[in-house]
C-alpha cells in the first residue's frame, strides 16, 4: 500500500509482482518472466515496478531463499539473479523507471543486488504504530457500508496487546468482516461491530 501510494503520488504507473509467482520448474521461464516484467514497465514508463519477497529470486548465491545451501540448485539461483541484475542495470540510468522491492529478510538479499548503483537505499518498515493502525482501519472501510455502532476505534484498541499487527492483517480482518455481514444477508447490510470483533479474534495470526 505504501510503495501504490508512492506512484499515485508521482503519477506513476504501478507494476507490482509477488517475486515467488515468478519462480518455474522449466527451465528459463523464470529468467523469461523476469525479462517480460521489466518489458512491461519500460513500456508503461514513468513507472514504478514493486517487487514483494524479493528474497525467494534474489538471495545470496549458493543459497536457497530459505536460508539453506542450495545445493545443486545453486545454478538455477545463479542464472535467475543475473538476469534480475541485468535488467536492473539496464533501467538504472532511467529516471522513469524506478524499482521498489520488499523483504522480511534483508540479510539473504545477494550482496551484488544491493550494493551502490543498484538497491542501494533501503529502509525499515515496522509495525504499524496504534494510530497507524486506526488509519489503516478507516483507509480499508472508506467505501463500506458501515453500521451506526461501529467504533473502528475500538477495533483498532482491542488489538493494543498485539505488537505484530500488520496492514495486511488488518486489510484482511476489515475483508472478513464485509463478508461476515454478507452471509448474513445475501441482500446485503451494513457492516456491524459484531463483525468485526468477530474477525478481529479469529485473524490467522491471532488464532
């Protein structure tokens, strides 16, 4: 959401690829899927292209992007990552093209990938802070349908003793909640606190 923001901001076009969906077991079709991405957002320039879990197409070399040695693997990771940094050379001198990527694991990232010239800015996105979250609440609500007794709030309180809330969970208890009040109703209603509530306990990570 923050990198989507960033292109509306900047007149952007937006190009945004989970880097795992890449990922092929035949042979060169990752390396193609990669070529193609970058065809894409030359021809969509100004663009930004947002690579999420960049670790499973870019991690260190002789490694799996779970951390583990690669094995015979390594070359197939080898070929996959010089492509990846080939492409990226070749939009590096163009300013209408700028490349965003995501990671819970910065410490894998392969060290040509991130060295200067390349993605050589990076920064720390945290948890969202309490006030964070209640505008990630009314950011994900604006065009629901919500009930008189909705208190996003409370919502947001309710879930002050959890420190790993995520915008994605959020997005995804606000998602549950629409559909919570639609099973109800096939005619449709509005959203209640009641659904939320019942999202909010029932969010995967907080099973």
């Amino acid at each position: 959401m923050l990198v989507r923001g960033l292109a509306a901001v900047s007149n952007a076009n937006f190009v945004q690829v989970q880097s795992s969906k890449l990922v092929s077991k035949y042979f060169g079709e990752t390396e193609k899927s990669i070529r193609d991405l970058f065809a894409r957002a030359r021809s969509s320039a100004p663009c930004i292209l947002f690579f999420d879990e960049l670790d499973s197409i870019a991690a260190k070399r002789g490694f799996s992007s779970d951390g583990n040695d690669a094995g015979g693997s390594s070359g197939v990771y080898a070929r996959v990552l010089s492509t990846l940094l080939n492409e990226m050379d070749g939009v590096g001198g163009q300013g209408d093209i700028v490349v965003v990527a995501a990671t819970n694991r910065a410490d894998s990232l392969d060290a040509a990938l991130v060295r200067p010239g390349r993605m050589d800015q990076m920064l720390e996105v945290g948890y969202p802070s309490p006030a964070d979250r209640l505008a990630i609440f009314r950011q994900y609500t604006k065009a629901m349908p919500l009930a008189a007794d909705v208190d996003l709030a409370a919502v947001s309180a309710s879930m002050h003793d959890d420190a790993t809330v995520t915008g994605a969970m959020i997005h995804a208890i606000c998602k549950d909640a629409a559909l919570r009040a639609l099973r109800e109703s096939e005619a449709g209603t509005s959203v209640a606190q009641r659904h939320f509530s019942q999202a909010a306990v029932s969010a995967p990570s907080r099973r």
